[in-house]
C-alpha cells in the first residue's frame, strides 16, 4: 500500500514542480551568463561626521544623547558656578566688582597649581594625601635657604621644586615598585613631611620673606597697561585657532574624521568672549595678575600632555584599565611613579605662591584646609575619582568654585564653621554626580 506525499503521486521521490523565473530576474545572455558579483559594502560613516553635516541640530542631538548617557562633561560645574555668582552677586554687588574677583583669581592660584598635581594623580583611580605638607615642607626649603642662608634664591627656588620632585618620586617608588597602597604611602607622607618642614624650620617657627624676592614677585606682580591683559586674550584665542586648524588639516590628511570650520568658528567666537570678558574686568581694576597668567600656562601645557602626547594617552589608558595597559606594553611603573612626582612637583609650586601670598612660610604651612579643597578642587572641577576621566582645566573651574564660596560668605560675615560644611556639601554634590553618570554610562554601554 502506497503512501501518499505532498506533491507527490503515492511513493519514492515526490513530484517535482519548475517554477519558470521571470524575465527581469534572469541574468543578461541567458541562464549560462556569469552571476553578477555583489558590490562591495558601503564603509561604515563615522557618526561624529553625521552630526557635523547636520549643523546645529545634529549637536543639539549630539548634546542631548551625551546627557543621556552620562556624559556631563564640565556642565554641572559650570552651572554651579553661574548659581554662585548669581546668588552672591545679588545678595551684595561687590561680589561681581572688578576688585575681588581680581583678587580671587590670584588668591585661587596657589590651591590651583596643587589641583593640576591632584588631577594626575586621580586619573590614575589613586589618591595623594600628601600634598599639604609638600607644599609646605617646600615653602620652608625656599624660604629657609634664601632668607635664613643667603642662598641665592634662584638656586633656592630650584632646590625646593627638585626637593618636591623627589619625594613625589619616593612616594610613586613605595606605591609601585613595593606595592604599598597610595592612601597608605602619601598619608604616612602626609605625617613625615610635615615633621620634616617642622625640622627645617627649626625653633623659630616661621620665616618671614622680604616681599622684593622672586617668588613674591611671581604673585604681587601686575601688569598695568591695558594691552597686557587684552594682548593675552588675543594671543590665547589665536593660539587656539591654529591649534585647531592644524589639527583639522592633520586629520584631513590622514583620512579620519575632523571640525568642520563652522564648528572651529564657533568655538573660537565662545572662547573670544570668554577671554576678553576677564581681561575687561581685570582692566578694571588693576589689569592682569602675573599669578594668574603662570597659573593658565600650567594648564594649557599641562593639558597639551594629557591630551596631544604618548604620554598623557598612557595614563588615562591606566587609569581606565590597569589590566589592558599592562597588555598593550604600558610601563605601569613607570607611568605610576612619573605622576606622583609631577603631583609633588605642582604642590611644591603651589606650596610656593601660598607662601609668597602670605609673605612667610611658617609651621602651618600647608596645613588646614588646604589638602581637602586641593582634592575637592579636581573633583568639583570634573575629575573622576574613579580614574580615567578627568582634566587639568578641571583645576582652574573648581578652584573657582571653591574660591567663590569663601569670598562670598566672607563677604556676608559667615564664620569658617559654615563655609567647610557649604564646600563639603559642594564636594558631595560633585561626587554624586561622577557616580550618578558612571552609573548612567555603564547602562548605556559606554563605560
């Protein structure tokens, strides 16, 4: 008995059925005529050129994708620091005054320079605790040397930024050679530091400087003229617009994507107003702080490495992933080392204008507040304490913030007790925020 299949006629192998082909999808010359090959695949296009091909919408998108997924950038600080100044500036109008901010841009310098320091450091995920008593502990090389010995001031100078040098460089060698985690070594530094300031010191206590030094100088001094401050401001935006072109013209060349020149002139019009907004305001009063000016080079160099150099790359690849730097032939050591003796270097130069502020290096040199608004400075400013993420302009905005809390609270009268509890709050504010958009980041993948 046979069985029945579909399409078939009741055994073996059924029916089968020749669907003839429409003529549109036979190939030309017949059915012995080659196959066509398939054309190759269109490459993938960079989204970034997506986005700068739709002109302002496309960064509106850009920017409201860039929130979503955790990437604030510098936006809360610089929002904080607008809040600031508005609720100060309206509850006294001297706040806003050509005259103190004059004065908070050089008093934020010395706070400032160890930033940068700190901010190397927490691009690494570590931690330096020690860069009060540094700054302090070199103050008191320089100023007991060329007040107390006659040392030349110069050699003085040198002496205690090699001095800062070295005990950053001891410190890196403990933490990455012996293993010693960096909260332990730099707060035991933190202690033995400040012991050796206080030895150096002797039983004086303090050393008063002469104020016509070099180092008072590099803080007291400010250009008068107009052109100084105005001249700067041209010679940062144009610096900028090169740098910019060149790097445009770079990537041309290299066939990968690069800024448009609308995008670099709007850039530079931003930056314009920013820069010859300060150099009015400056002009009001007295015109441009050298301490200022030393204090923005740091930055814009120091930036340059991180960013545009091997080196920089290296430590915020091992600072995103110890494990794969070390794979990708990164000397960690190394890399661990260098940065905290460029760490204790910027504190010893910090530990310097705090000095020349005060015209003195004295046993609380370094000590207070000090290391607590350092570190809070970096990371209000927008680096990570995670590590990775992070730059050395992050210095200059939360030293600003920092800054402008205590000028204008001592401005209303509010004693110190209230000012530590507002920055602290600030500073958890900041922090909360890092972890809120890593946590964001890590949902949409990009972290």
């Amino acid at each position: 008995m046979s069985e029945n299949f579909p399409g078939g006629t009741g055994g073996g192998e059924p029916e089968r059925h020749h669907v003839p082909l429409p003529e549109d999808s036979m190939p030309k010359g017949g059915v012995n005529a080659p196959v066509p090959v398939a054309p190759e695949a269109t490459p993938a296009i960079d989204p970034r050129l997506i986005v700068r091909q739709e002109g302002i919408k496309g960064y509106l998108g850009e920017f409201r994708r860039r929130l979503g997924s955790g990437e604030l950038g510098s936006l809360p600080v610089v929002l904080a620091l607008i809040v600031i100044w508005a609720v100060f500036g309206s509850l006294n109008s001297s706040f806003l005054s050509a005259q103190n901010l004059s004065n908070l841009s050089q008093q934020i310098v010395g706070t400032g320079m160890i930033a940068i320091g700190v901010v190397f450091v927490l691009l690494l995920g570590e931690i330096d605790l020690s860069v009060g008593s540094v700054s302090g502990l070199c103050a008191a090389i320089y100023a007991v040397l060329s007040v107390t010995d006659g040392v030349n001031q110069y050699l003085a100078l040198l002496t205690a930024l090699v001095g800062g040098a070295v005990v950053g460089c001891i410190q890196g060698v403990f933490f990455a050679k012996v293993g010693v985690p960096a909260f332990v070594v730099t707060l035991a530094g933190n202690l033995g530091w400040n012991g050796l300031m206080l030895q150096i010191l002797g039983t004086n206590g303090t050393v008063n400087l002469p104020g016509n030094d070099f180092v008072s100088k590099l803080y007291s001094t400010i250009y008068g003229q107009q052109i100084a401050a105005y001249g700067t401001a041209a010679i940062g935006v144009l610096l900028f617009v090169g740098a910019s072109l060149f790097d445009a013209r770079r990537r041309q060349a290299a066939g990968v994507p690069s800024r448009p020149v609308s995008d670099i002139a709007l850039r530079t019009v931003v930056l314009a107003i920013i820069a010859f907004l300060a150099a009015y305001t400056l002009n009001q009063y007295k015109g441009l702080p050298l301490a200022l000016l030393i204090f923005l080079i740091f930055i814009v160099v120091l930036d340059f490495v991180l960013r545009r150099t091997a080196y920089g790359r290296q430590v915020f690849a091992l600072g995103g992933n110890i494990e794969g730097a070390r794979r990708a032939g990164i000397n960690v050591s190394g890399i661990r080392i260098s940065v905290f003796t460029i760490c204790s270097t910027m504190a010893a130069v910090g530990g310097l204008f705090l000095a020349a502020q005060i015209q003195s290096a004295s046993q609380t040199s370094g000590g207070g507040n000090l290391l607590m608004n350092a570190i809070a400075a970096a990371v209000i400013g927008g680096t990570s304490l995670f590590g990775g993420r992070g730059s050395t302009w992050s210095a200059l905005l939360g030293a600003l913030v920092i800054g402008s809390i205590q000028s204008g609270m001592n401005i209303q009268g509010l004693s110190n007790a209230i000012q530590f509890m507002v920055t602290g709050a600030v500073l958890l504010a900041a922090v909360v925020i890092d972890s809120l958009a890593r946590r964001t980041q890590k949902a949409a993948g990009r972290a």
